[in-house]
C-alpha cells in the first residue's frame, strides 16, 4: 500500500536525520535529540504497520512502551551529560574523550 | 497538470516578477515584483495542485503534510547550528509526527505524543541546554569533512533500507476500508468522544485482549501486556530515581576549562 | 711321638711364632690411637711377640730334636764333657755324624734335655730314619687352584728351616728391645729432625715410635713366613712383602729426601731381580706344573710330586739324556712315575731366573747399589733387615732350591759372588760412614756365601749365613750404639777414641770384627784351639772353593778372590774398629759429649757377642754344622761329577777333607792360607790406623785415580743412572709432551669445539628462534598499538561506525539474500 511505504519512507528518513545528527553535532544535548529522533522513527513504523498489517494493537502498545521508555532513557542521558558538564565546563562531546586508546 | 492560457499567462507574470525581483538594485522598488510574483505563483501552485490533485481525498493531504513537516523538521535538526533552533525544529516533527499517528488511527498514541514527548521530553531537553550553557555561548561547528562522510554515510543507509523495505511485500491491508482494526468492538460504534483505541488499548494493559478472536485457529493463545506494563513502570520509577540522583546538585568545579574533576 | 704327631706340633709351634708379628702389627699400628705416643705400649707389645715367637722356635727345635732323636745321636752334652784336645776330622756321611758332638749353643734347654741325651747316649746310635722324615710339609691354606697348578701357602719344615726361625727369632728380639733405647727420642709429640730444613729452621713432627715397632712386627711376619714356606710360590709372596717392609722401614723418616729415595732404590732394584724371579716361576711352572718344594710322604709323592722329587732321585742324581736333534733333554719324573723331559736350557733358565731375584735381594753384582743406600734407615732397621735377615733370604732361597740349580747354574752363582764379594771390599776400604762400611762389609759376606753355594759348600754358606747374622747385627748394633752416643755422628773421620766412653760397645765391637775377619788360634798347631764363629764358616768356604778349583782346573778365581777378600776384609773392619774407637779424638766436641748407652742397648750387644763368639762352636764338628747337614740336599755329601753338558764338577764332603799336600786336607791347606791373609790385613790396619805408622793419606796420594774410584763405588751409580735413568727420564719426557700436545689437544679441541657449537646454538637460538617470537610479538604488539588510535574516545565517530558497520552488515545479507 503506497500509504505504507509512504510512512515507511518517512520513518526511514526520520532515522537517517536522527543517525546524521548523533554522529555529526558536538553539542551533547544535540546528540540527544538524534537519539529521539531515531525512537520516533521506530514508532512511526509501529503505528504504520499496526494500521496497515495484521500486527493491530500490538503496535500500538509497543509503541506506548517505546515512548515511555524514551522518556526515561531522555532523562538518565541528561543527567549525565549534566555530570559530565558540572565536571568539564563544556557539553562538547569531543572533549569527552578520556576512554580513548 | 492543465496548460492553458491561464496557466501560461501565471507563468510569464511569475516569470516577469521573479526576473524584476533579481534585477531590480533598489531594494525598495523590489515590493511590486515580489508581489506579482508571490500573487501568481501562488495562484498558479494552488490552480494546479488543485487540478493534480483534484482526487485526492483530505486525509491523503493532511497526510502529505505532515510528512513533509516531520521530513523538514528531521532536516532542519540536522542542519542547525544553535541547539536551542534544533530544539525548535524537533518540536516541529515531533509534532508533525503526533499528527501522522491521529491520521493513522492512533488517537490515544498521538496525544501520547503529544503529551509525554513534546510537552515532557523537549521540555527536559532545552532544560539542558540550559543547564549546559557556558558563558560565551560558543557554537561548535563540525567541519566539513565530518558533513560529507555522515552525508555519503546516510545516504548509503537511507538507499538501503527503502530498498530492502519497499522490495517486501507486507501484506498491507487498508484496514480502515475493511475495517477498522482497533474497534473489533462491535457492540459500540465508532464514537470521537469514546476514543476507539482507548479502551482496548488499557483492555491490552490490564492482560485482556477483547480485540482478538481467541477461538480462531492460529491465534497466539492471549497476548497481554501487563507484564511489561508494570515492568516498565518500576523502570521508569528506577530510572527517574537514579536520573533524580545522578543529576543532584553538586560542588562545582571552579571556572577554568579543560579541568577534570570528580 | 708319631711322625704326624711331630709334624702337627712343630707346625703348630712354628705358625705361632710367625704369625704372632702380625698380630702385634695390627695391634701396634693403632697404638697411636689407643695410648699416647710417649708410651712404649708398642714396643713392649712388640718386643712379646717376637720374643714368643723365639720361644717357640727353640721349643720347636728341642723337639725336633729330642723326638728325632737328634740329640741323642749326637749327643753334644757328653762331647763338650769329654772334650777331645784335637777337634778331630771326621767326614761326615750321610748328613749323620757318627760321634756325639756337642755345642754350647743352646746352654739353657740343653741343661733340660742334657739328661734325656746322656740317657739315649747309652743306647748308641738310633738311626731312626725311616720313623721321622727330614723334611716335614703340608699345607695351610689353598689360594687358587688353576687346572693342576695349585696356589697354597703350607709349610716346609726341616732342621734348616728351625735354625732359621731361631736365629731370625733371637737376632730379632735383641734388636727390638736395642730399638726401644735407639728410637726413644721418638717419644715425643715434637720431634726435630736434623736432617730435614724447613724455611729457616728444622721439621717439627709427631713422634713415630710406635710405627717402627709396627713395621718392625710386620716384617718378622714377612720374614718367618719367607722361611717357613713350603713352595716357591709362597716364597715369592713373602719375597715382596719383605721387599715392602724394607721399604717402609728404609724410608722411616719420610721427609728426608734421602730417605725416601733411598726406600725407592732399595725397592725398585729388587723389583728388577723379581723380573727375572717371575721368569724362572714362569719356567717352573711351564716345564714342572707345580710350585711345591717336596712332598715327604711317599704315597702323596706318587700323586703330587714337588719340584726336587721330579727333577731328581733319591740320591740327587738329575738325568740327563741327550734327544734325537742332539740337544740335551732333563727327564722328569712325573706323577704315578709318568715321565716327561724338559730342555736343559730351560731348566738352566729357571735357575737362573730364580737367582735373578736372589741377586736382588742380597744386594749382589750387579743390583747391589740399593744396600748402601738403605743405611738412611734408622740402625736397628740396617742390623736387622740389611745384614741379618732380608738380604739373607736371598742366600737361604738359593739354599732351599738347590736341587733345583744345574752346574752351569751353580758356576754362575759362584761367580757373581765372587766378583761382588771383591768388589764391595775395596768400595768398604775407603768409606768413611760407619755404617756405609758395614754395608758393603754385607754385601761382601753376602757374595761369600753366594760363593759357596755355588762351589757346592751348601753347608758352608749357611753356615756363614748364621754366623754372619749374628756378628753382623752385632755390628751394626753396636755402631747403632756409637751413632746414639755421638749424637747422630756417623762419619767416622770425626769420631777416634771412643773406647774411654763407650767401652761395652767398644769390646762387644772388636768380638764382631774378628768374627768376621776370621782370626783364631788354630787347634792345629796349638794345645787348644780359639775361634769365633766366622772362622769356621770362612775356612769352610774357603776350603770347598780350593776343592772347586782342585775339580775344576779353569775356575782358579773362585780360590783367589775369596782369599783376597778375607784380607781386604780384615783390613778394613780393623781400620773401622781404629778408626773409631782407638787413638785420639778428631772432634773433641764429640768426644766430650760421647756416652755408653743405656743398658737397654748394651744387653742385646753382649747376649749377640755372645752366640757371636759359640754359635759355630767346633766348626765342622759343632752342633750346628750338624743341624744343618741333616738337611742337606741329598747327593751333596759325595758331590757330583762332570756331567753333559757343561762337564762341571761339584765338590762334595769328602773331596774337601781329602789330603792334598803331605798330611794336610784341602780344608788344612785352606785354612793356613786364609788365615794368613786375614792377619795380614789385621796387621796393616794397625799400622795404618792403630799404631798410625803408616800415613793413609799418602797412599791415597799415591792411587788417587784408584781412590777416587772406590770412593765413587765403582761408578755404578752413574752407569746405572746413564744407562736406565736417563733414557727413562727422556722417554717419559716424550710421552709427557705426546700427553700434553696430542692427547691434551685433542681434549682441548673436542672441549673447544663443544664450546662453539654451544655457542652458535646459543646464538641461533637468541637471534633466530626468539627472534621469529619476538617478532611476532612485536607485529602484534605495533597491531595493537595502531589500532589504539581508531579508538579514539570520540562519539561522533564511534556512531559513524556504528551506522557504517550496520549499513555494511544489512549489505552483506541483503547481497547474500540476493
């Protein structure tokens, strides 16, 4: 059904943009929000399929729990790029770089 | 799309305002041409639309929209340099995106959305951005390098998952046509105040599925979800005990950068 | 008492006395540890044992005597009561004296059994020949049995065999309890020896007193057991150990150079006479099959016949046939009377090599220049093994195998003992050590008795042979003395007017040297007659050589050598006895600081003057002229006449007491001349050195090539020294070299070799094998290190991966899916 690939195509690009901005901005809270951006892309794709394929409601309550646990995921990564700015003074990622070889 | 003498006619005046626009040095005899210009393109845009897409029913449009919003939204989040203006445009697919769920008929999940992700988590996040600001706010920028090889990277990606994902044949089924999958209640009618996926949505959660025909041959015997919906309120409550305590306020390093402390 | 009875107790009485010196030498030679060594506890143990073993010997003599009825045939004791005024000339036949004759040698046992002799006197003669063999052997202990030659130590015992015990028993008890006075300065726990420089002073060391009685034990062991053996064999065995205890006693005080290399000679030499001695065994046994002297009893005979019984008959003919290839051929008389001839060379061959031993062991030409050498010893040592015992057991060897020797054989002993006899008499006329002239005075005697056996005086030699040992220890003893008294002086050129001081030793001195020279009152032509004991047996020897030369009309020399030595003799042991004990002193510091010995060093000189003056008493007539006649080979009282091959006659009893000029025997006419010469060279050593008429200084101006000859012996050191020393000396200088060159280069180059082949292992093994390990080592330590940097610590980029690597991953499936 071309609505599906439609929701498809678009969850696909909501989880390159989400892809693209985890690995190219340097602010944490930039990073984040690629994060979110890629959660949001998967639950796209939940709603869509349980609209249009036999998965029904199933979807949807999988996508209610990837929200939930988006939400909580949001908040630990946020403390701890709150830590990590109390302790460097900066939100650069590239400065976090203490476990390299 | 219908090419008659209107449509020529628009043409040549948009045409005419564009060219004026470009060359015309004095900014402030520009507002004519930009009129003509904006005047007929838009006439022109809608004309045609109107005849392209003169099939096309209301939810296809909204529809179209929306996509498009959550596309540029995504686009303008990747392409920002200040984060409070990611923020922004997150807000704006995130939004989009609870649009795109309410036309798919997931009422309950997009006002979910709606609620819990625009209105709690960005909310959290430019809490952050708060917290996280230094004094001279300093933009850092990614080099071009880094552009060029997450563009050819997504773009790899992006090209491979469409075709791995459009080549399969899911089976869909317009349910809505056939049927609207979430109301499998018969007894009610599709009422808006009811909410249709309301009530077999918190049926799911409590361990009841009346959605499903548990006699059908085939059928997993009971799927409910109260396992993990208790599970997945302990994490949260966990997750937010620790968030609570990893964020606690703590001594400050004092102002110099580039110092490490614990 | 039955003949086995006899024979079981006088085995008995003889194997305690000589075994008895081996246990005092076990016990003597831990005396060190048990008691102290300022004790005489090992002299004393020593001086029991022998003295023991002495008592057993003459209690072993008297009843031999007494149950043979030796005693009673001959019946001393009356003679000595009856004393005819001549001694009369009686020839004995058949080793029996028809008359009682009598000696007052054994004075105490003869007062036991004088009774029971008067009482068998009564009863005339007894010839009891066939009840009591001559001879009595048997057998101890088998060693080894190798096919029908069988090894044994047994005994052989017969009236030689008993005086010998007796005389080495009783010369060897003076001499020990002499010891026990002479070697007492070794009482001490630091004794300095004189003679021995260490940095700037003389060696401290321990006293050894008690290993002088040790060794002294050990070799009355060795020398008992050489006479009481009953076969060549076990003669040769006891030949060395003798040889051994000559050795260690010789080189007593080791750290004396001149000891030691002295102990080396004496025992290297004897070992070149052993050579031949081992030859002539060898011979023996090859041709005989048997090492046993005699078996008496007959039916053992017929069985396992000794050496004298296969080569000669009862009346000790020998026979001789000549083979088909003309050569000469001894029959030998096998057992169960089976006979086998053997050449004659060989037989002439054994005695010779036989003799080769005794040549070294009685120091004669040309192995004698160990016995002067020897006198680095301390003195009792030199009276005891170097005059009176070991150098005698190479004339009583020859003695005991005589049956064995050919007359070619014979005239060769004859003549060795001639020419040494002569030899060591001139080297003792110019040696100024007084024991250096008692040395070669031994050896000269030495040749005397080797001269008679060979004429055929079988008696006559051992006769000297007990005359000898007893004057000569006398001798020695008392020069022993004389050393003790002067302080360790032992050149006589420094001593001169002893006899004040030390006249015990002085007297007992001049009763030796005219035993030895041979002066005597003769009865012939005088009421009485006066003689000490090396009269008679010179006379005898004399005599039996002028009988040899009377049978033999080519061996003139055998007569003329042994007169001259008798005066060289005379003369120079009167030059001794002037030069020491008479006249003015020549060191007065000596003189004054000279004293006589103490009692426990005179005593053994006066009882040894004593048996010096009787133990021949009445010569050819005495007791113990009879003793030993009674063993005599048989067929040596009638001689023997020429035979084939070499046509040598040998002189027996009654050619020497045949008349030969008017009413004088050979033994008169003998006895004149020896006489004669020896008091002429009495008479020019006083005028020399006792009355000092004569100046001896001048003389040896006179011959002072002669002089310097003598004085260097003949020069048969450096021959000697030329001919084997040196040579040896280069060869082992070769093998060294060859050793240290090749053998040491080899060993060299095989260790060098293992050494770089160790080393290039070692090499190839850091370089090559660890070398590949470090290596890998390395390219995975540079890997890793490389791949640290991708790990870079960045986000952004770790993401990258991850899209990348999700982005290869889905390709592949999607590619493989395809």
């Amino acid at each position: 059904m071309p609505e599906l690939n439609f929701c498809i195509l678009i969850g696909a690009v909501l989880f390159v943009s989400g892809v693209v901005c985890m690995a190219t901005k340097r602010n944490a809270i930039g990073v984040l929000m690629g994060v979110e951006l890629v959660l949001n892309a998967a639950n796209l794709n939940f709603v869509a399929f349980a609209r249009y394929t036999a998965l029904g409601l199933d979807g949807q309550i999988l996508s209610l729990f990837v929200i939930v646990l988006a939400a909580a995921e949001a908040a630990v990564a946020l403390a701890i790029a709150l830590n990590f700015y109390n302790n460097h003074l900066t939100i650069d990622v590239d400065r976090a770089d203490d476990l390299h070889g | 799309m219908a090419t008659n003498f209107f449509f020529w006619l628009l043409l040549v005046v948009a045409i005419a305002g564009l060219a004026g626009l470009l060359l015309v040095r004095d900014a402030s005899r520009r507002t004519p041409w930009l009129a003509a210009f904006l005047v007929s393109f838009g006439v022109l845009a809608v004309w045609q639309s109107a005849v392209m897409f003169k099939d096309t029913t209301a939810s296809q449009v909204l529809f179209s929209l929306f996509g498009a919003a959550v596309c540029f939204g995504a686009l303008g989040v990747v392409l920002s340099q200040n984060v409070v203006r990611m923020a922004f445009w997150l807000i704006v697919s995130l939004g989009s995106t609870s649009g795109l769920f309410f036309l798919l008929n997931a009422d309950f999940v997009g006002a979910v959305q709606l609620l819990v992700y625009v209105g709690g988590t960005l909310v959290l996040l430019i809490f952050g951005v708060m917290l996280t600001a230094s004094g001279p706010y300093v933009t850092m920028k990614t080099s071009p390098t880094e552009w060029v090889a997450a563009a050819v990277v997504s773009s790899l990606l992006l090209g491979l998952i469409l075709v791995s994902a459009f080549g399969v044949d899911w089976q869909a089924v317009d349910y809505a046509e056939a049927g609207n999958t979430t109301t499998q209640d018969a007894s009610a009618g599709s009422s808006v105040q009811e909410g249709t996926t309301l009530r077999p949505l918190g049926w799911a959660l409590l361990g009841l599925r009346p959605d499903k025909d548990l006699q059908k041959p085939g059928e997993p015997s009971g799927v409910g979800y109260l396992l993990p919906f208790e599970i997945v309120s302990v994490h949260l409550l966990v997750v937010l005990i620790g968030a609570a305590y990893l964020a606690r306020a703590k001594r400050r390093v004092d102002q110099t950068p580039g110092t490490t402390a614990l | 008492m039955e003949p086995d009875q006899l024979k079981n107790w006088l085995s008995l009485l003889l194997t305690i006395a000589w075994l008895l010196p081996l246990g005092g030498f076990a016990l003597e030679i831990f005396a060190g540890f048990w008691s102290t060594r300022l004790k005489k506890t090992a002299a004393y143990i020593a001086v029991g044992c022998i003295g023991a073993g002495f008592v057993c010997s003459l209690t072993a003599l008297c009843s031999w005597g007494m149950h043979t009825g030796y005693w009673a045939e001959h019946d001393y004791l009356t003679k000595f009561f009856q004393e005819t005024p001549l001694g009369g000339d009686h020839a004995p036949a058949d080793g029996h004296a028809a008359d009682g004759h009598h000696g007052s040698e054994h004075d105490a046992h003869h007062d036991e059994h004088s009774a029971h002799g008067a009482e068998h006197g009564a009863h005339g003669h007894e010839h009891d020949e066939s009840k009591y063999p001559t001879v009595f052997a048997g057998r101890y202990y088998q060693l080894a049995e190798f096919g029908s030659l069988q090894l044994e130590i047994g005994y052989y015992i017969d009236s030689l065999t008993l005086v010998m015990f007796t005389m080495v028993t009783l010369i060897a008890t003076c001499i020990h309890v002499f010891a026990i006075g002479y070697m007492s300065d070794e009482l001490t726990e630091d004794y300095v020896d004189h003679f021995v420089h260490v940095g700037e002073g003389h060696l401290h060391r321990p006293g050894r007193f008690y290993r002088f009685f040790a060794f002294l034990s050990l070799f009355s062991f060795s020398m008992l057991g050489l006479v009481i053996a009953g076969n060549v064999f076990m003669v040769f065995i006891f030949w060395e150990l003798v040889g051994i205890c000559s050795y260690l006693l010789i080189g007593f005080y080791t750290e004396r150079k001149s000891a030691s290399t002295a102990a080396n000679k004496a025992f290297i030499v004897n070992r070149v006479g052993d050579f031949g001695f081992l030859i002539g065994l060898m011979i023996l046994w090859t041709s005989f099959g048997t090492f046993a002297f005699s078996e008496p009893s007959a039916e053992k005979a017929a069985e396992n016949p000794g050496l004298f019984q296969m080569l000669r008959d009862d009346h000790g003919q020998m026979t001789v046939e000549i083979a088909d290839d003309g050569s000469h051929q001894v029959v030998l008389t096998g057992p169960e009377g089976t006979h086998k001839t053997i050449p004659y060379y060989l037989l002439v061959a054994a005695g010779i090599g036989i003799f080769c031993g005794c040549v070294g062991k009685s120091a004669q030409f040309p192995l004698q220049t160990w016995l002067p050498d020897a006198m680095e010893g301390p003195t009792p040592v030199s009276a005891l093994v170097h005059s009176a015992t070991m150098v005698a057991a190479g004339v009583y060897l020859v003695g005991r195998f005589y049956p064995m020797f050919t007359p070619e054989v014979l005239v060769t002993i004859a003549y060795i003992g001639a020419i040494t006899l002569f030899m060591a008499a001139t080297i003792a006329v110019v040696a100024t050590d007084i024991k250096r002239v008692l040395a070669y005075s031994t050896i000269s005697q030495l040749g005397y008795m080797m001269l008679s056996l060979g004429v055929g005086g079988w008696v006559a030699g051992l006769l000297h042979l007990i005359t000898h040992a007893f004057f000569k220890s006398l001798m020695f003893l008392c020069s022993g003395s004389v050393i003790h008294g002067c302080h360790h002086e032992q050149e006589m050129p420094k001593m001169g007017g002893l006899r004040k001081k030390m006249p015990i030793t002085a007297y007992t001195m001049l009763i030796g040297v005219i035993a030895i020279t041979g002066l005597a009152i003769p009865g012939t032509y005088f009421g009485f007659q006066f003689a000490m004991s090396g009269y008679h047996s010179k006379d005898a020897i004399v005599a039996t050589s002028l009988a040899y030369w009377g049978l033999n009309d080519q061996h003139v020399l055998l007569f003329i050598l042994p007169l001259a030595g008798a005066g060289i003799t005379a003369f120079y042991m009167f030059r001794l006895w002037f030069y020491t004990f008479a006249g003015e002193p020549r060191d007065q510091h000596i003189h004054d600081h000279a004293h006589e010995s103490p009692a426990v060093m005179w005593v053994p000189l006066v009882i040894l003057s004593f048996f010096a003056i009787f133990c021949a008493y009445d010569g050819e007539q005495g007791p113990l002229w009879g003793l030993l006649v009674h063993s005599e080979p048989a067929g040596m009282d009638h001689g023997f006449d020429p035979a084939a091959p070499g046509q040598i006659a040998v002189p027996g009893h009654h050619h020497v007491h045949e008349k030969m000029s008017g009413d004088a025997t050979v033994h008169d006419v003998a006895g004149r001349y020896a006489l004669a010469v020896a008091i002429a060279g009495a008479i020019l050593a006083y005028l020399f050195y006792g009355a000092r008429l004569l100046n001896p200084a001048d003389v040896r101006r006179q011959v002072a090539g002669l002089h310097e000859f003598l004085v260097e012996k003949w020069r048969f050191d450096e021959l000697y020294d030329a001919m084997f020393v040196k040579p040896v000396h280069v060869i082992s200088g070769w093998i060294a070299a060859l050793d240290r060159v090749v053998i040491d280069g080899f060993l060299h180059g095989t260790s060098k070799a293992a050494v770089d082949v160790s080393t290039w292992d070692r090499r190839f093994d850091e370089q090559v094998i660890d070398g590949l390990v470090n290596w890998v080592g390395d390219r995975t330590f540079r890997v890793g290190r490389s791949l640290r940097f991708v790990q870079t610590g960045r986000l952004r980029q770790y993401v990258m991966f991850i899209a990348g690597g999700l982005f290869g991953v889905l390709m592949l499936v999607y590619i493989l899916t395809l």
